[in-house]
C-alpha cells in the first residue's frame, strides 16, 4: 500500500468555497493524483488551543468562522463524516510523544478545513479529523507535533496542514495601492529553503526570511505547514501552485513525498 504524501495549503479567502478559480483545479487536480485516502487529518491556523486537540463528533459541523460575507457562503455545509477511531488514534499518538492533547466532542470544521476539501473531496465521503494548534508555541514544536503522526501515512490517512504561506490581513485591506514587494521574495526564500530540505533555517524562518514579521505578523497561519514538514519525515518538498491572491496572500501549495 502507498505511503501518502503530506500537503500544505493557502486556504485563502472563505469566498473560494463559491468560486475556487485556478487555486481551486490545483486543489482538485493534486486530490485527483492521490492513492485512496481512507481518512483526513487536517491542522488549520483557525482553531488553536493549549496542548493541541482533536474532533472527536461522528458528524461534524461546518463552521462559519467569519463575518461580513454573501448569505450565499453561510447556506453552504460541507457534510463529511467525522472519524471519532481516528481521533483516538490520534491522541494516543500525540500522548505517547509527550503531548497533553485533548479531544473535543463537540467542534466541527472550520473554514480552513471545509474551503479546500470541499473541493478536493466534493462528494464528502472522506472523513476528517481536525487538529488543533497551539500558539504559545512554535514552529519546531509544531513539526514535532506532525512528526507524532506521520505513521498514520502508512494507513492512508492524509495529513494536511491548512494556512497560508504569507498572511497580512492589514495589507489585504489597507485601501492604498501600494506595491506589497515582500510577497514574493517571502515565497522565494519558503520554497528554496524546503525544497532543500533546510530544516534549521525554515524552523528560525522569522529570523532570516525576508521581512517574515510582515509577511506573518501572527504565525497561526504558517504553522500548519511545519505540521505537514514533521509528519513528512525528510520526504522532498514540491510546489504546485504559487500564485497570489488580493495582493498580500501568497496561495502556495506543498506536496512532501
């Protein structure tokens, strides 16, 4: 049986649950070249909580975590099955690491889950798990976390983790026009660094990444991708999609293995 890669995706705007445009086929087209997938496990920056968690509901909910949107996007749900074995699983896993994580019963998915396997799985017949962050920590704690779980690929359980590879929501909306210059030199220097396999230097990413405290004034957004890197293993690092998106969001999309 195939070992499944890991994936890092820039989830972007909850409007791309409504028309997913070029980010979107890049979405389909890497489920597509998947071996079958029995299960989902997906890290998003949207749901964080001391010691890490996972959902645990047989039947998840679609959260609407956002406000101001089209009454078109808050009608939309996304159905998938919740995975409650797995989810045990997977805290036995994270406990036998050294991780105080917890599992919760009640929460559903989020948009940095559901935008994306909405249209990777459509037919959300995939079931998923959501894994929580935790943000008094990290990028090597959180590829730490990943690495706790990157058996699970030998099992046909795909580890995504769901952020966004620069992430500026002031420079999203500042009204001025102004060239934002440090996105793509953020990008350059993400992509040369893993496809390298520069563990060191991606884990100290704010000291040496061009202007990465612009780029990420909070991290909860790129740490889903050291969530993909640890459970990775070393596998090789190769992007599928590097376009920009409402100036500031750079919509990278990783595939490790």
């Amino acid at each position: 049986m195939s070992r499944l890669p890991t994936l890092f995706i820039s989830h972007g705007s909850p409007m791309l649950a409504l028309d997913a445009g070029a980010v979107g086929r890049s979405w389909d087209e890497l489920a597509r070249s998947l071996p079958q997938v029995r299960a989902v496990l997906i890290a998003s920056a949207h749901w964080h909580v001391p010691g890490s968690a996972v959902t645990a509901h047989p039947s998840p909910e679609t959260i609407h975590d956002f406000r101001g949107f089209p009454p078109a996007l808050y009608a939309l749900r996304y159905p998938a099955p919740g995975d409650p074995a797995l989810a045990e699983q997977v805290l036995q896993l994270l406990r036998q690491h050294g991780f105080a994580a917890h599992s919760d019963p009640v929460r559903g998915l989020d948009h940095g889950a559901w935008v994306p396997l909405q249209v990777m799985y459509p037919q959300a017949d995939v079931p998923v798990v959501q894994l929580a962050l935790d943000m008094r920590q990290g990028p090597a704690w959180h590829e730490t976390l990943g690495q706790a779980l990157a058996a699970l690929r030998d099992e046909q359980v795909l580890i995504i983790g769901s952020g966004s590879l620069t992430h500026n929501l002031q420079d999203v909306f500042n009204p001025m026009d102004e060239p934002l210059d440090y996105v793509a030199p953020f990008q350059a220097w993400m992509h040369d660094h893993l496809v390298r396999g520069e563990r060191q230097a991606l884990l100290d990413y704010r000291r040496h990444a061009p202007q990465a405290a612009r780029a990420h004034p909070t991290e909860e957004h790129l740490l889903p991708l050291f969530v993909a890197l640890g459970a990775a293993h070393g596998d090789p690092a190769r992007r599928l999609y590097d376009k920009v998106s409402d100036r500031a969001l750079a919509m990278d999309l990783y595939r490790f293995g």
